[in-house]
C-alpha cells in the first residue's frame, strides 16, 4: 500500500479526557478513507488532528506522531500554515467567507501568493469552480455575496475554495449530513472525481455512505481504532465482532 | 376550554410589560423636551449667517455673525480625534481579541479600557494641558485633537472589542483551514464581517467627540477665527453652546441654543450617512 498519512501512537485528551487511545492507522494515496464509528467514538477528533485544528479547541493535549510523507506534521520546525495549505478541510457545514463568491476562491490564492497577476487568477478561479461543478450556476455572477448561494451551492464552493489552495489531502468532517439529498449527491460526486489526484479522508455517521464512497475503511469505537484495512474486506469480513455489530446497525 | 384566563403568570407579565413601557416613555421623554427646547428656543435664532459667518464685533452682546468658526473647529476636532483614535482602536481591539483573548493580560487591559471610559473628560483636559506646559505647547487644534483621541480611544476600543467577540467560530476556523494566519484572519476575514460593527463603534466615539466640552476647554482654547493651521487654537460647538448661555442678552443665549441644535444635526447627518454607508458595505457579510 502507497501510504500518504501514517499515524503514529496518537493520544489525544480534552482536559482530562482521553479522546483518541493510542490510535495507529496508515491512510493510503489516492483513495477514499471513510473513518466511521458511532457518535462520540472520536472519530472527528481524529480527523481535526491530521490539520492541526485540534490545538485551536482550549485545553487540549497531543501526542504521538502524525507522518505526511513521513514528515512529522507537529514537529516543531513545521509551519502550522503550510499543514494546512497541504490537508484542506470541508466542513459540516459550510462557511463561506464574508465576501463574494470570486473572492472566496480567490482568499487562498492570495494569502499564499499562488498567481502574480489578475488574468491567471481570475483563470484559476473559473478553473475550480468548474472542478466543484458551480461554475454553469455562478459563473455570470461572481461578485455577488458569497452567501446568497444555496447552502449546496455553498458546500461546492467550499470545495473549489479549498482546492484552489493546491491542497494534496482533502478532509470532510460529514460534509453532506447538513445538505439535502440532491446536493448531498453532487458533493458525493464530487469527492468520487477528485480521488484521482487527491487523498480523501471523510468521517461519516451513515453506514450507506461509507459503503458508496470508502476504498479504504477505519472504524473506531470508544477512542480506539477497532479494525482498519480496504473497504472490501472490512464491509464483507470483519475481523471484530464489534465491528460487525455496528455493520450490522446494532448502534 | 381556550378562553383566557387571569392566572398569576399573566398577571406578572402585564405587570413587567406595563413596567418596560414606563421606562422607556420616562426616557423618551427626557430626550424629546431637550430635543423641544432646542428647537423652540433655537429656531428663531437660526438663520444662514449662524452657519456661514464667524462672529463679528460685538456678537456676544447681540451683534451680527454666526458660529462657522465653532462649526468647522468641532468637526476638524472630532474628526481629526476620531481619525487618531481609529488609527490605534483597531490594532488594539484586534489584538485583544486574536491574541489575547479572555487570558488574564486580556482582561486587565479590558478593564483598565473600562476604567479610562468612565473618567470624567476633565480630567484628559487637565492632564493634556500639564503636559503641553511641559512641552510647551499651546492651546491649538493639535492639542485638541490629542486629547480627544484619548478621549476616544477606550470607549471605541470596547466598543470594537465587544463586535468582534462576536465574530462566528466558524468562520475563522474556514479562514484557518485555508492556511491563514493568524494576523490574515484578523485583517482579511475579521474586519470585513464586523465591518458595520465597527462603524458603529467609530460613531459612538466621534458622538462623544463631537459633543465634549470639557476636555478641549483648555487644551483647544477658543478663538473667533478658523483656525488654519494645527497649531492655532480653535472654537467648537460645545464651548460656544457654552459661553453664549452664560451672556445675560436673551438673543445671544437663543444663539446659543442654535448653537446646540446645529450640533445636533451635525451628529444626526453623520449617523445616517455612516449607516447608510455600512449598510452598502456589509453586502458581504454572513448572516
């Protein structure tokens, strides 16, 4: 297996809780990874940890290893800005920025100097809206707010947002649980068209989902990884009788 | 069955509506006879010249002139103290929420911020003045403006700091998850979302600005003419609301009551037009 993401150890407390207990999983390149498990298994604690989003929550304590190309991302000489750049992160739900819908895909492109001057910007934004498939819906008014998008149109520009930044990994921390169906569908799509180029780590709390989009599966249970491996293997012939139980819907 | 009934709970609720109510007419009150009075008392007194002479000899005993001096030295004051407080409200309020935050240095300069609200003005506008008698400065447009800006300063800090606490979670943490640091949050995402709080907080200040007497009674001074360089002392519109009242001649304190109702169209104009300009710039902001 090509692995992307090795996690190494990984103890994560809230205050005096241990959320995470010695997790140690290899995510592979350019594939999906679905992390499932039922709610409060610490499954987007792990998610958040693999961007640094873990240290912005108050009162929380790290350790272990998290290996990106076998590069330490919380080791001390790494620069917190460039993890992020390299893991993008769709949210639950989405957020655009307070501005138009040009400069949404446009902020990360700015921020890190990508382009030099307007035309290979306003290039490259046509060129990911297109990815995220928005384009034909916005592509006539792209100084309009950001927020006058329906909450599916605003997913999708998330998407282009975070792309635009060149991003090799790609995290959604339930990134459909709050679109309706048909939008939920196009960003399911979406993600299913990027795994060619990207790495996609998605956390999910419905199994069917997993099923449709996993090549690669984690479940977890009670801050523990219970059995990883490719989705195949772990829907059709679970090792652990827990795993089974929650396949089964006992949760 | 649903027909209403005089339970206790409706009682009390008659009672702390009727109790809002009061309160807010005794309020209206108060604000609409002082709004009366300037009106009835200025009015007759108010006519062009008030707005576009400076006084001639002989105005405080009734002679001709208007009040273009104290007009122009108001707005130069406020609007240079306010321009100065802005310059170092923003950094600060951004500061504190970004890098601060509730930690304990964070809430000692919150409440020293407090603290420096709720002194007296005259107080700045006697320790402005030992400390142009240390540098030797004179009463001037410049002192003015520094003195106002510290007047400013703490109520347009709090006022910034208490907008931008407010800023969704969310929405920093997109910011972030670009790769954003910290200052880029602060500049790029936080002062465009909380843009028409801020406004608000800039027209807050300069309302205090604008409408201080005591704290440029000594360190602007007062002059009949239009101040044309920072270092020559000025008029404003309290002061003259102030000095023209005090003459025993009714038709110089009826100037001076239009003295006080062009201040307060001037603070009126100001506050539609900067709402107007903040509701065609938060277009962007997310609800």
């Amino acid at each position: 297996m090509d692995t992307h993401i090795r996690v190494r150890n990984l103890n994560a407390f809230y205050g005096k809780q241990q959320a995470l207990k010695d997790v140690n999983i290899e995510i592979p390149r350019k594939q999906v990874t679905v992390i499932m498990g039922p709610s409060g298994c610490g499954k987007s604690t792990l998610l958040k940890t693999l961007n640094r989003f873990l240290e912005l929550t108050d009162d929380t304590k790290i350790s272990g290893e998290v290996l990106v190309d076998e590069q330490d991302i919380y080791a001390r000489d790494v620069d917190v800005t460039e993890v992020r750049k390299r893991v993008g992160l769709l949210a639950q739900r989405p957020s655009p920025l307070p501005m138009s819908i040009y400069e949404n895909v446009a902020y990360g492109m700015h921020i890190h100097q990508m382009r030099n001057d307007r035309v290979s910007y306003k290039q490259a934004v046509k060129h990911y809206l297109e990815i995220a498939g928005l384009w034909d819906e916005v592509g006539k008014r792209l100084h309009d707010p950001a927020t006058s998008l329906s909450i599916g149109q605003q997913q999708r520009l998330c998407l282009a947002r975070g792309l635009a930044v060149e991003p090799e990994i790609i995290l959604g921390d339930e990134p459909t649980s709050a679109l309706d169906p048909i939008s939920a569908q196009n960003v399911e799509k979406r993600l299913l068209d990027l795994k060619e180029h990207y790495t996609i780590v998605i956390v999910t709390h419905t199994l069917r989902q997993a099923k449709r989009l996993a090549d690669y599966v984690i479940y977890m249970y009670l801050g523990e990884v219970v059995e990883a491996g490719p989705a195949q293997e772990v829907f059709n012939n679970p090792k652990h009788e827990r795993t089974r139980a929650y396949l089964e819907g006992q949760f | 069955m649903m027909k209403k009934r005089w339970q206790r709970r409706h009682l009390i609720e008659a009672f702390v509506k009727g109790l809002m109510i009061v309160s807010f007419l005794i309020v209206a009150a108060g604000l609409g006879e002082i709004l009366w009075t300037i009106l009835v008392q200025g009015l007759p007194a108010l006519n062009w010249a008030m707005v576009t002479q400076v006084p001639q000899g002989g105005f405080y005993l009734g002679k001709g002139g208007g009040v273009l001096n104290a007009i122009l030295g108001s707005l130069y004051l406020a609007g240079g103290g306010t321009l100065l407080a802005l310059i170092f409200s923003l950094p600060i309020a951004l500061y504190l929420e970004t890098y601060l935050g509730d930690s304990d240095w964070g809430r000692y300069v919150r409440l020293s911020l407090d603290v420096l609200w709720g002194i007296p003005t005259i107080v700045y506008g006697v320790f402005g003045f030992i400390i142009m008698l240390a540098i030797g400065l004179r009463a001037s447009l410049l002192a003015g403006i520094v003195v106002l800006s510290l007047v400013e300063l703490p109520i347009m800090v709090r006022a910034m700091d208490e907008v931008i606490r407010r800023m969704p979670v969310d929405l920093e943490q997109a910011a972030l998850a670009l790769g954003s640091t910290k200052l880029e949050v602060a500049v790029r995402v936080v002062t465009r979302q909380m843009l028409p709080g801020i406004i608000t907080a800039i027209l807050l200040a300069f309302g205090r600005g604008i409408g201080d007497a005591a704290s440029v009674l000594f360190t602007a001074g007062y002059t009949d003419r239009i101040p044309t360089s920072l270092m020559q002392p000025t008029a404003s519109l309290p002061l003259a609301v102030f000095f023209q009242l005090g003459t025993p001649y009714p038709i110089v304190q009826q100037r001076g009551y239009a003295s006080a109702l062009i201040l307060t169209i001037i603070v009126l104009i100001i506050s539609i037009s900067s709402r107007w300009i903040s509701s065609h710039l938060n277009k962007y902001t997310v609800k």
